[in-house]
C-alpha cells in the first residue's frame, strides 16, 4: 500500500509539472491542415474528395493567366507568378465519383478548355463514403478565398498583370511601364486614389513608361491603378489596370507632395479593399 501511495505521489508531481508545458500545445488546438500535395507536369496522383493540390509550372511550362482545369475540380485554378515559378492552388470536388480524370492547362479565357487545352496530369479519385462527403463540404466553406496576388522578381517592370502588387512608399515618385498598348503615345492617362498626379504614358516604341509620385498622406494599404482612353465612353466600366501596396512613408525624408495631394482641400485617402 505505501509503495503504492508513493507511485500515486510520483505520478502527481510529474503531471503537475508537465502541466505547463502542455496548456501551450492544447490551446493551439488541432495541428494545421497539411500543405497542398504537388502536382507537376505529367504526374499522376490519388486524391480524396476536398484534397487540395499545388500546380507548380517551372520556366516554359505555363504563362502567367493560364488555368488549370478538370472535371472534379471545384473551380479552375489561375496560375500565378510566384518568383521564381508560376504556380496555381485547386481543390477536388466534394461530389467528384472514383475514377482517373485529365488535369488540362488551357488559356486564360478558353470557354472549351477540354478541347483547346494541353495535358497537364491526372487525378485517380479514390471512394468516399456519404461521412467523409460532408466533412468535405464543411471544409470547403471554411476554405479562404485564393490569394490573387502576384509576386514577380524585383528586377522586371512594374506591371506585369493587374495583380502584380508591389510596395512603395509614400511620397516617393515610381516609373510605371505598359507593354501591351504600341502605338498610343500620349493617349493613356493612369489614376489612383495613391496618385498625387495624374501621368500620361508616352514613349515612340513598343514600350510606354509614365513616373507617378505617390501622395504623402496615402494610408499604407493596397490601391487600384486604372487607365483613361479617349475611346472609352462615359458608361465605359473601369476595371483596376494594376494595384500597388503603400507603405508608410520614410522618417528620415521630408515629403514633398503634401501639397498637391490636396490642391482644394480635399480629405484624407482612403484605403481601396479589394476581394
């Protein structure tokens, strides 16, 4: 009985020490779910309903906008720039039946993907009874949006799509350059609620440029880019040409917008939240 008394003690002392380091593991809750399984070209991989995979394309495999398509996917997945490869995040479908199903990369806009799209793997979907269905749609609503953001190696110009998101600071002026409009020197005007101007893209080549100086005041967060055409109607919807992250401006420099961001008084910016 005393030997028996004396292991209880033992047992006491070591669960109260070990209490402590515990109560940090138990308020964390369950572990995190697992990171997205890869699937790369050619690759054929089995999946569960609700399984999330990870597109990854190296140089020459895909472009920046093309997206990866599949009958038991639940939404097409857009590839994006990540430096130093694009990559893309899809999720099997809660009600996806067992079988082997093509993954296509097609482009960016393609109403038939299945027919004009190249292979890019497959997916064997394993059985799933009506239990691990539902858990599949509970995870699914609980699933964040996809992250649209882009992140393009330091050395290339901005932009290189609407969502290649890049941070500067406030009040510091920032070269903008535009591939895509040849022969429209002068005719494209660009806007921003981070603007302290409003520049026009010039340039005699393929390649227009414009330096924007970015206002004093403009709270850090993320702000649309738009552009303005001679052609385009009063109704003409405007939709964001890029977008740019503000940063808070530098405390060893002295600001020289403060003035132009409020020729009439105008209030404080405010920041553009996009979905």
């Amino acid at each position: 009985i005393r030997q028996t008394g004396e292991a209880m003690d033992r047992f006491r002392t070591a669960a109260v020490v070990a209490l402590p380091l515990l109560l940090p593991l138990l308020a964390a809750g369950p572990a995190s779910a697992a990171e997205p399984a890869p699937l790369p070209l050619g690759s054929v991989r089995s999946v569960h309903p609700g399984d999330t995979l990870a597109v990854t394309a190296a140089s020459g495999q895909a472009m920046n906008g093309e997206t990866i398509t599949s009958p038991v996917l639940l939404k097409a997945g857009r590839m994006r720039m990540t430096t130093p490869r694009l990559t893309a995040a899809v999720t099997i479908a809660c009600d996806a039946r067992p079988g082997t199903y093509p993954v296509t990369l097609a482009s960016a806009g393609d109403t038939r993907p299945a027919e004009h799209g190249a292979p890019w793997a497959q997916v064997r979907v394993e059985p799933a009874d009506e239990a691990a269905r539902r858990a599949c749609r509970d995870k699914v609503k609980k699933m964040p949006p996809p992250d649209r953001e882009e992140h393009w190696a330091a050395n290339t110009t901005w932009p290189q799509s609407e969502w290649d998101v890049r941070s500067f600071r406030a009040g510091s002026r920032i070269t903008i350059t535009d591939n895509y409009d040849e022969g429209m020197d002068g005719d494209i005007a660009l806007s921003s609620p981070a603007f302290a101007d409003r520049p026009v893209l010039r340039g005699a080549r393929a390649v227009l440029t414009a330096t924007a100086t970015l206002r004093c005041d403009a709270v850090p967060g993320l702000y649309p880019v738009y552009q303005h055409t001679p052609y385009q109607g009063e109704n003409h919807p405007n939709q964001p040409w890029a977008r740019l992250r503000i940063a808070p401006a530098s405390r060893t420099t002295t600001c020289s917008t403060q003035q132009a961001a409020h020729p009439s008084g105008t209030s404080r910016t405010e920041v553009v939240a996009w979905a």
